[in-house]
C-alpha cells in the first residue's frame, strides 16, 4: 500500500485488541511465570516459557465454548497448572497470573496514540478478557473508550467471531467502516479480516509468535508501533508522513512485509 492514509479514508472507527497491542502483556507474563515457576524453569528462554503459555491459552479457550466457557481468570489458573506440571514446580498462589494483570504495563506510545486518534475515530476494544480484570489495565490506556467487547460479555474467545460482530453492532457501522488493529495474527488479524474488516498488525515483536500462535494471515497494513499509526491515520498539519521517514527496526513504509512465517518454537516437556 503506496499511500496508508487511503486505509481510513470514510473509516468511523478503530478497533483494538488490549493485551499485546497496547498493554505489554508479555512483560508482565514473563514476570508472573518466572517467580511463579521458580526455579525449575530458570533454565527456559523467555521466547520457548512464552511459546508454551500460547500453546495452552489457545488451546484452553478453543474449549472453552457454548456451555463449556469459562472466565479468563479460570483460564490462567489452568495454564499456571499446567505449566507447574511441566516443570514440577509447586505454585503457592494459582491466581498470580490474573492478579499480576494489574502491573502490566502499557506501551510507552500508547496513550499519545489512542488520544490522537481519538479526535478522528470512534474507539472499542475487543479483548480476551474478564471484565475485572479489564479495570485493572483501563486507567494505563490514558484515553476514554466507546466501546469495551470482552469475552465475558460474549461468552466467547477470539479467534472466534463473536467479538467482532458484537462490536460492530454496539458501534452501529458496517464492517466496511471499521479497521481493527492487533498484535496478534491468529486471534484478532485472521478473524477481522474473514468478517471484512480492514486489519492493521502492529508487529511489535518484529514476526516472533511470543506469547500468540503463529499464523499465515495477512493484514493489510503492517506497522511497528501505535506512535506509526496514528501518525497514518490521524496526521497532523504539516507533519512530514511516516511513511516518508526513515526508521529504525520495523517497517513503517505501509507495505505488508514479505517474510518467512514464523513457526511457534516446540513446547518444552
């Protein structure tokens, strides 16, 4: 895409996904399995500790439909589980996971940017999460939401649909009109785009999977950071284009980059 602007021309709102997008969630993951673990995984690269977290979230909430759902928090404390038997590690708290959500942090950019968007767009996030734990991460995003879709709320985990349909209908717009943005391929970029909706990854981790599954999607804007967003979407008077700039690590030109897909590393036993 030559010209990324043309991607919001006539667009009335964005949405997002939370936790990998605008919280970095894999820090504070990274942290809560650490002192959680101990020990008996010190030995384990950050990157294989994330990959077997996304081995087992996805694969816990795939199960977790119809009258089978249940809560994220629900979803930690098994992931937690699991992972301590993995490693034979003793877990003295199985909700460190949830409560460690409350010291995620938000990415340095990510308040400037929503703020900035906010003066052109409608907002709503749509994120695998509890309503509770949501709060604990709402203050960090420094700008008021329309719309907050959870899976609480739907009763349902990406990569199914159902928080993009919900959200379209809370936001009154076809899809058409929305462009979704997301760190994670699998569970925001490949659903959006199925249902119609414009796609923006914002590939934060420069291709490795971390903490999401890999996937084959495509978007159709790819960028490094929220800062090269907004200044796509939202610019300034007078401002020279991102996509004008050179820049360093990641590419900010609005083409989508053509890379080797990244498998997920194999889940240590």
């Amino acid at each position: 895409m030559s010209d990324p602007a043309r991607l919001f021309k006539g667009v009335g709102a964005l949405t997002f996904d939370c936790y990998g997008t605008l919280i970095d969630w894999e820090t504070g993951l990274r942290r809560a399995l650490r002192t959680s673990l101990g020990a008996n995984a010190a030995h384990v690269p950050d990157e294989a500790l994330l990959n077997q977290f996304a081995a087992h979230e996805s694969r816990l909430e795939g199960e977790a439909r119809g009258e089978g759902f249940v809560a994220y928090r629900e979803v930690l404390w098994a992931v937690l589980a699991a992972m301590a038997g993995t490693f034979n590690a003793r877990v003295r708290d199985p909700d460190a996971l949830g409560a460690s959500i409350r010291d995620w942090p938000a990415f340095p950019d990510t308040s400037a940017a929503l703020r900035r968007l906010k003066t052109r767009f409608r907002l709503c996030v749509v994120s695998n999460i509890d309503d509770d734990l949501f709060e604990m991460s709402r203050a960090k995003l420094g700008v008021e939401l329309d719309e907050i879709v959870t899976a609480e709320q739907v009763r349902s985990y990406k990569p199914r649909k159902r928080h993009f349909k919900e959200a379209l209908a809370r936001l009154g717009l076809p899809a058409s009109k929305v462009v979704h943005v997301a760190q994670s391929l699998y569970h925001d970029i490949a659903p959006a785009s199925e249902l119609g909706l414009k796609t923006v990854w914002v590939n934060r981790q420069a291709g490795r999977p971390g903490a999401t599954p890999a996937s084959r999607a495509k978007p159709d804007l790819e960028v490094p950071d929220m800062a090269t967003l907004a200044e796509f979407a939202a610019p300034e008077a007078g401002e020279t284009p991102a996509a004008d700039r050179p820049q360093a690590g990641g590419s900010a030109t609005g083409e989508v980059q053509s890379k080797p897909v990244i498998e997920a590393a194999p889940v240590i036993r």
